[in-house]
C-alpha cells in the first residue's frame, strides 16, 4: 500500500501524511495559541464579483502536491498541459487558492504555508507554531485562510484561522475530533471540516461564520471510513465529502451531503473512473473548477497506473488525463486565470 511507500521515503510519514489510515495518537484537549510570521503585504480579494467568475471560469492552472519527493507540478486547465515542475518544498501536502489566481502550499516538512502566484512564484509565507500543517481552506466572503493542523506528540491537532490569510492564527478544536484533515468554506464562509474522532472513526464538524466554535455534525446516510477531501458545491448547493476507503474498501468516492443545522444527510454517492474504467484507487485531494474535478489518483490497487485527471463531475468519467507513474500525490487546487 501508498502508506508503506511512504514509510520507507518519509520517517515521519506515516504520521503526518496520513494517506488512508490514521496512527494512533496520544491525545489531551489542549487549545493552544499561534504566533506566525507573514511576508505577504496584500490580503486576497474577496467579492461577490469574484466569486462568481471563480466558479464559472472554465480555464486556470492545476497544482499538484506529491510529498514523497518535495515537488509542486503545475498544469494548464483544461487540457492538462504541463507548465512547470517546482522543486522549492521539503513535504507539501495540502493546497488551496483564491480568486486572485494564487495557491496556498501547505509544506509539512517546514511546518509552513507558502503562498504562491499563478507562475509558481512565493510571494508569502505563513508560519505554524501548533505543530505539523495538514490542508487548508480559503474563505470567499473574507479572505480568511483555514489550516489544519495534525496532531504531534502529546497533543491533538487543531483547525487554525488566519485572518485575511495573515499574520497570527487563531486556534480552533473541536471536541469529537482527534486529528484535523480537509477542510471546506461554503459561500457564507461556514467552515467544515473533517478528520479522525478519539474512537477512531472519520468525524465531521462546522464552524459558523457567526461564531467562533466548532460544533459535530452528524452523517446520515452512508458510513464514511477515512477522511478525504472537503468540498462546497455551489451548483449542486451541497457539500461535496470523499472517503479514502469507500466501504471499507481500497477505492474512493466522494459523498454528496445536504446539511440542514447539525445533520448531514448524504443524497449522491459519485464514483470516479480511471482510464481504464475501473474505480479509482486513492485520491487524496482533489479541486471542484469549471465543471470538472481535478485532481490525481494514487494507484497502489492494480486498478491502472496513477495518472493526474480531468474527471467530468458528477460523472465521475475521465476527460483527460496525463502522467501515468507510480507516484504519492497528496495536494490539488485550481488558481483561476485572471
């Protein structure tokens, strides 16, 4: 399996890359306080105008993470052509972007959050005193920039916000949750997220844009086993849920949720294909954009060789696809052309 690889790339990797299944951890319900230094000068923008060009733009540039050898591989989109490989990381994982065409880089292996321009230019840097930067999340109606924050020793993780993706965070936990993985804001920049409970078992929870706490939310529906990403719909107005290991199986899916208060109820189950037309085997991040889901498929199963996909969404087929190798991509984002 990816998380045996990873074990013999990664010392750490087990633990804090976390690709389908969760280590145990030793965990105390400490809230902790983070100090971070800040390079870049301009906050995002953030407007309904924006907005609305971000989730009807058909073209922009993919981002993918793989941690296993440090690299940020840049695609134009759609068609998938590959623009550059960034060899400038330690361990990127988790990305997100902002209508301004720029991607945050979450680094693992520096515990920071680099944020970058469409060319793949570092025009900030956001620092993680909590302990191991996981993903991240931006918020459309404030510029706000999530991150979530593994676990390390005798500590739980914690969901960290950054005001105007700057300066200091604050530290956010949530009282079911062990370990802080995706993390997703919808429109009205309520923030959910998910990750692994005290028992073990996958989690989800919410933080409104009212408030400043993280409250449980139930699913209903389906069980979901290892947390995936975590994704707002805005044309299907739902969110947008994958599980690594989709029935207790080595494939995954993505769970289309209606949440109504402290509920989620699940309405959709969508399954992607590889280009062979079997199942996925395990996608760690993928990003909504235009239309199509794009993201790539760490191929461990036998199913096909891992490849980086432009999937049809809700369908789930493949449009396009490109770099067929075995490999441990982690991370996925669009940034919009501007």
């Amino acid at each position: 399996m990816l998380l045996d690889k990873l074990s013999t790339l990664l010392p750490d990797g087990p633990q804090e890359i976390r690709m389908r299944h969760h280590l145990p951890l030793i965990a105390t319900l400490l809230a902790l306080c983070a100090c971070a230094t800040q390079t870049s000068l301009q906050p995002a923008t953030q407007d309904s105008g924006a907005a609305s060009t971000a989730t009807t733009a058909k073209n922009g540039r993919l981002f993918v993470s793989d941690p296993s050898n440090g690299d940020v591989t840049i695609y134009d989109i759609p068609g998938l052509r590959l623009v550059t490989i960034l060899q400038t990381f330690k361990r990127p994982q988790g990305e997100c972007a902002d209508f301004d065409g720029n991607v945050w880089v979450v680094d693992a292996g520096t515990r920071k959050i680099d944020k970058l321009d469409y060319e793949g230019k570092t025009i900030g840097r956001l620092g993680d005193r909590n302990g191991t930067p996981y993903s991240c999340a931006w918020d459309g109606s404030t510029g706000d920039l999530a991150v979530t924050n593994s676990a390390e020793k005798s500590y739980t993780g914690a969901l960290l916000v950054y005001r105007q993706a700057m300066g200091s965070p604050i530290s956010i936990q949530s009282i079911n949750l062990r370990s802080y993985d995706f993390a997703g804001y919808d429109q009205s920049g309520d923030l959910f997220f998910d990750g692994v409970t005290f028992g073990g078992k996958f989690g989800l929870s919410e933080v409104n844009a009212r408030q400043r706490y993280a409250h449980t939310i139930a699913v209903r529906g389906a069980k979901l086993f290892t947390p995936g990403f975590v994704q707002w719909d805005p044309q299907a107005r739902a969110l947008e849920v994958a599980d690594q290991n989709c029935g207790n199986s080595r494939t995954t899916c993505i769970y289309q949720l209606q949440v109504v208060k402290k509920t989620a109820e699940v309405v959709k189950e969508i399954d992607l294909r590889t280009y062979r037309g079997t199942r996925v085997c395990d996608i760690v991040q993928a990003a909504l954009f235009g239309g199509s889901l794009y993201g790539s498929d760490n191929e461990s199963c036998g199913y096909a060789d891992g490849a980086t996909y432009d999937w049809r969404f809700p369908s789930g087929s493949p449009k396009s696809y490109t770099g067929k190798a075995s490999s441990t991509w982690f991370g996925a984002a669009v940034a919009p052309k501007t």
